[in-house]
C-alpha cells in the first residue's frame, strides 16, 4: 500500500512536472542550437516520438519530452521545420531529376534502336 501510493505519487508528480516544462519550453525564446546540428536533423529528419510517448499525451501540441529533449525552443523546433520541408522538397526534385535524366538515356537508346 506504501509503495502503491508512493509509485503512484511519483509519477503525478512527474506528470506534472512534464507539463510544468512543457508550459516553460514553449514560453522559452533563448537557447543554443548549432546550424550544424538543425541542418543535420532537417536533412535526416528527426523522430519526434520513436515508439510510444507518454508525454505526447498530456503535454500540449508539440511540446513533449522528445521534442524539447532536442530543441532548446519551440522557435528551434518551428524553424527545423521548415527547413524539413525544404530538404523534403530538394528531396523529391532530386528524385524527379534523376528519374528525367533516366528517361533522356532510355529515349536516347530507343533511337539508337531504330537507326
Ligand atoms: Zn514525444
């Protein structure tokens, strides 16, 4: 019963404190973040929630564990972003570049057949 009550009063508490830091984190303007370090996660894409995430569940929209583990601001985690979806875009130009230059050979081989 001891136990019981004490496991169960731990994690209220840490249940609170995550929304506690949840609540600073998103008010939060300052903090340190390499270039390197965003540019790095916006080309490799960064998992917010691997597997499955308490904290997502109680802490407001974009602000659990996972991700202020990482970004040291929401304005860190917005900016990451959108430079996610630049490099999504670059991404798919790339691969559509890549398949045009594809089909130029076949056509090119195509005429070579019919010579
Ligand atoms: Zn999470």
């Amino acid at each position: 019963m001891t136990v019981f009550n004490s496991v169960r009063g731990r994690s209220m508490i840490d249940l609170k404190e995550d929304m506690k830091q949840a609540e600073v984190w998103l008010d939060n303007t300052e903090g340190e973040m390499s270039e390197d370090q965003l540019i790095y996660l916006a080309a490799t894409g960064f998992e917010d929630c691997p597997d499955f995430c308490g904290s997502k569940k109680y802490c407001k929209d974009e602000a659990c564990s996972c991700i202020r583990a990482t970004f040291p601001t929401p304005d860190h985690y917005h900016l990451y972003l959108l430079m996610r979806s630049q490099a999504i875009e670059w991404l798919k130009q790339g691969i559509i570049a890549n398949a045009v230059s594809k089909e130029a050979f076949s056509n090119e081989k195509c005429q070579e057949k019919f010579k």
